[in-house]
C-alpha cells in the first residue's frame, strides 16, 4: 500500500479535494494537510514520517516543507504539480489537473 501526503497553503481547497479524489483508488492511502498556521489540518513531522510520496501544490510549498521537515523528508519522494490557488473544493476543473499530474505517482 502506497501512502501520499497531499500538502497545501491552508488544506481547505487544492489537497483537500485531492485527499477526496484518490480516497478510493486501489492501493494507496491518502491523506492532506497545510502549511500554514491557520490551516485547517495544520502539517505535522508525523504526517510527513507516515507518507511515502509527499505531493504538494506549488514550488513555494516544496521549500517551505524542506525547511520545516526536511529532516523527516530523506528518502521520501516530494512531487510539485504546479497547480495554484484558483479553484474551489471539488471544482471539476481541479480534479482533472489533480488527476492528470498524479497518475505519475499513483501505483
């Protein structure tokens, strides 16, 4: 079983509907978190330990998740999509992109 982190801003829009989209895929567990203070599930060092593949929204997220896990991060695979923050949860347009960028990193 392959396990994604999905990781954004505030986990209330992009890796939230992620988190929603491949919740039922076969062979993967998913799970979604933010970098941010304010996010609604805020990114903890456990969330990075459990994942196997870390797949955030934009670059910026990639640098910020290095500074503040990067000790947890060695060996661990961190995909960027390079989608930005202009979609609602579940926006149909959304899942496409998450789709289409994911299918690398899915099993």
């Amino acid at each position: 079983m392959k396990r994604l982190l999905f990781v954004c801003s505030r986990n209330r829009l992009r890796s939230p509907t992620a988190q929603e989209v491949f919740s039922d895929y076969d062979g993967i567990e998913v799970d979604s978190a933010g970098l941010s203070k304010d996010a609604d599930t805020v990114l903890s060092e456990d969330q990075v330990a459990w994942a196997d593949v870390v797949i955030v929204m934009e670059k910026i997220h990639r640098e910020r998740l290095n500074r503040k896990f990067g000790h947890v991060l060695k060996g661990k695979r961190v995909a960027v999509l390079g989608i930005p923050d202009d979609y609602d949860f579940m926006d149909p347009a959304l899942i496409d992109l998450l789709k289409n960028r994911c299918a690398p990193h899915l099993p």
